[in-house]
C-alpha cells in the first residue's frame, strides 16, 4: 500500500524535522490512525514529493523527518486556465477538484449575470480559501506536486479587462459553428470560459469575443455547467495533450 500524501504549506528540505498543518496532523491521527514510525508522503507545490517519517505524535501535533526529496513530472503539457463562471451548491467544489484532477494550471472564479451565488468582502475571501483547500485535496489525490491557484472572485469584465495573455481562448457556446478540432494547435497557453448555471448571456459572450475568445461548441447537447468543464478540459487534453 502507498503511503498517504499531504500539503505542507511551509518550504521543505530533506533531513528536517516538519509539524504538519492542523488538517493534515488530524487526518493523519483521527482518520488513517498513523502511529511513530509511520511514512507518508510530503509536498508543497515546488515539484517535489517528500518522504517522511513520523518522529512524534502530541495529542493533535504530528512531527516528522523528511527524507529524500523526488522530482514528480506527471503536469500537463498545456496550461489551461479555467474562467469558471460561479455555480452554486457543491457544483463549484466538484469542477475544481476534477479540473485539477485533469491538469488544470490555475483557476478564476468569476461571477457572471447569471451567477445565483454573489460574492464579496469576507464571504470572497472564505470561499476562495475553501475553494484553494478544495485543489489541494485533489492535488494529494491526484499526485500532483504542483498546486493551482484559485483567484479571487471577480467580474467578467474586471476579469477580461487584465487578464494575462493566452495564446488559445475559448468560450463554450452551445450556438456557435466552430468545433474544438477547427482550431489550430495552441503554441501557449490556453483559456477555457465557461458559464454558470444557464451559460453565459449573448451580452458576455460578445464581450469574451471583443477580448479575442473565440466561441465552440461541445456537442449538440445542452450540458450542466460542471459537465461542460470537465468535458472540455478532456477534450482539450485528447486533441493537444496528454490523453
């Protein structure tokens, strides 16, 4: 059986002695009931896996010693950047967790016209954290070594008004001609927009085309919004990455 992975959130070197975040030592103690001696696995985004051992255990404190550090090279090729329009219920924590299931390089929420949930202040700031633990628990899961970044909740048009620069923009349109296989092979980085619950409005998918995104359809088929991400990004992956 493999050892368990967790995220540490603090720079890692082989031969040193880490405590592990709060959430990890609790699932590490309460839930898989490791004992002294015990090996997992560590990493913190850098493209690394640590081996480690459990040194000490102090009723919810979990100290190990980090052995030898290996490089993990399982990262897409692409780097896809997903502009989620913001769903409600658990539909978001589903797409971002299989989103970095598939590869994902980063993440923007973004709230659009059709958006049921509306975000600001501190509610913002608590959801972006939930949403960033919720990539992180799929990063353990997944192996990845390193960790997407979920932005903060934005407008469309704040958001497209300084978004980088991508080489490949799409936007999913159920009415448009063009196909995923009428585009040609990206040469950088690639955009994927989609909507929330009920798509995007023909107001917003006009303002996504005057920023140069360009509208595909998935299919002859109405798809959920959670769907439609995950059914692009493997699409995506078979034409130009690593399916």
């Amino acid at each position: 059986m493999s050892s368990p992975r967790f995220f540490s959130d603090v720079p890692l070197t082989s031969n040193s002695s880490i405590t592990l975040p709060a959430t990890a030592a609790n699932h590490a103690i309460k839930v898989l009931r490791l004992q002294v001696g015990d090996t997992l696995r560590l990493f913190n985004g850098d493209g690394h896996d640590y081996s480690a051992e459990i040194e000490t255990i102090r009723k919810n404190e979990v100290i190990v010693k980090t052995g030898q550090a290996v490089a993990v090279s399982n990262e897409s090729r692409l780097k896809i950047t997903l502009a989620q329009g913001i769903s409600a219920g658990d539909r978001m924590d589903f797409t971002i967790q299989k989103s970095v299931e598939l590869g994902i390089h980063a993440i923007q929420p973004i709230s659009c016209q059709r958006s049921v949930v509306k975000l600001s202040g501190d509610r913002a700031d608590k959801r972006r954290e939930h949403w960033q633990n919720v990539a992180i628990s799929a990063c353990e899961q997944s192996g990845r070594a390193f960790l997407p970044e979920v932005g903060q909740a934005t407008s469309l048009a704040k958001w497209l008004s300084s978004a980088p620069p991508f080489a490949t923009r799409i936007t999913l349109d159920p009415l448009a001609s063009t196909r995923l296989q009428d585009l040609p092979i990206p040469q950088g980085p690639i955009c994927l927009l989609i909507g929330p619950e009920g798509g995007l409005t023909s107001e917003e998918i006009a303002m996504a085309a005057s920023q140069g995104f360009t509208g595909v359809q998935l299919g002859p088929r109405i798809l959920r919004t959670e769907t439609a991400a995950l059914a692009a990004l493997a699409a995506i992956n078979t034409a130009w990455g690593d399916f």
